[in-house]
C-alpha cells in the first residue's frame, strides 16, 4: 500500500472553481510500484478536475503506520478493500482578507506600509459560507477595513491613507509577506509593518479570536 499527497489547485473546468481554493489530496493506493500509484493517482486527479501543483511525499505504508491516527486509519482500511481511496482537504478560494495601508508613527513620525490580514474563519458566522465568492462583502469587509484601522492605532501608529484591500489566497501574498499570511489562519489576523529597514511584526489585538 502506498500513501501519496499532493498539492492541487481546481483546473480551469472545475465546477467549483469560484469557491475553492488549492488544496490536498491525499491518496491510498494498492499498487504493485509507486511508480504505478502515482500515475493511477494523477489520473483520478484529473478526472475531478483539479490540477497536481506537487506531489508532497510518496511512501509505502502498513496499518501500524496509523496506530494513533484512527481516521486515517479508516482510509487505509478502506484502501485495503477498495485498492484506492482519495480523500481532499479543501479550502475557500480566498480564506483571507488583506489590507494595504500607508501609516506614520504617532511619536516618532518614522513612515512605514502596514499590512494587515484578517482570516475568514474568525468573523464567519453560524449559518454563513466561507466558500462563498461573496462573504467578503458587507460586514465583512467592514470587519477586515475596520479591524485594521484599530490594530494600527492600537499599535501607536497613525492611518494615513488606505492603499489596497481585497481577499487573497497563499499565492497572492509576496514571499516577504507569507509567515504573516500564515498567522492569520492560525490566530484570526496579523498585523505588520514594513519599513526601509526590514519587516516588524506586531500582534494585533483579537490575534486569539
């Protein structure tokens, strides 16, 4: 048995391709090769219409490989009687909100760009969609523009002009910005600044939300 995973984005035909972002795939299959099990997989990929940006790891596995892992577990069990089994970790097309803002230090006058990125997971409400191509729409975006303006001014600085906002995935963020991007998936939102001299990251109140 061998487990595969891979990092795939919709394709151009996916029926979803509005609500979903990239995603993961991971794979069981009871191949002869692992050769063989990542060409089956790459098939069923594509069959469902979604692109393989990278395969993350290839390894042949046995049950006691999930000893503490029951759900995968399950999957592998399944593979055994099935021969393949694929399950997808998908995520919104746009989990995150970003904003661009030109400010000043309140007490030193120092200039800065300040960035500030709020997840969707932490405003989405009971009964609302995060996958929807609209949520970051009304409240939403009045919570990501206003949540931005407290963190900066929380954090002693000034807003001076608002210079860009709009909801992003990974692939959208410049790799400067990508650990930031990453806190604010896992802590609700982030807030930095970005000076001459470099990036200063300040965590921004509601970080625990």
């Amino acid at each position: 048995m061998f487990f595969l995973r891979y990092h795939v984005a919709p394709a151009a035909d996916h029926p979803e391709r509005d609500r979903l972002g990239e995603a993961y795939c991971c794979c069981w299959l009871d191949r002869r090769t692992l050769a063989a099990a990542d060409k089956a997989a790459r098939r069923e990929i594509r069959g469902q219409r979604w692109q393989v940006l990278d395969r993350e790891c290839g390894d042949e596995v046995t049950a006691a490989d999930y000893d503490t892992n029951p759900e995968w577990l399950g999957y592998y069990q399944q593979a055994v009687t099935d021969k393949e089994v694929f399950v997808y970790y998908r995520s919104p097309r746009h989990p995150v909100y970003w904003v661009t803002a030109a400010v000043q230090c309140g007490t030193t006058a120092a200039v800065a760009d300040a960035h500030y990125f709020l997840f969707g997971g932490s405003v989405e409400q009971a009964g609302e969609d995060v996958y929807d191509p609209a949520f970051w729409t009304g409240e939403h975006l009045r919570a990501a523009l206003d949540g931005a303006r407290e963190a900066i001014a929380d954090a002693g600085w000034v807003l001076t002009a608002v210079r860009e906002h709009r909801p992003c995935a990974y692939a959208d963020v410049p790799e400067e910005l990508a650990a930031y991007y990453d806190e604010a998936e896992e802590s609700g939102c982030c807030l930095v600044f970005v000076r001459e001299d470099g990036p200063d990251r300040i965590d921004s109140p509601g970080n625990d939300r």
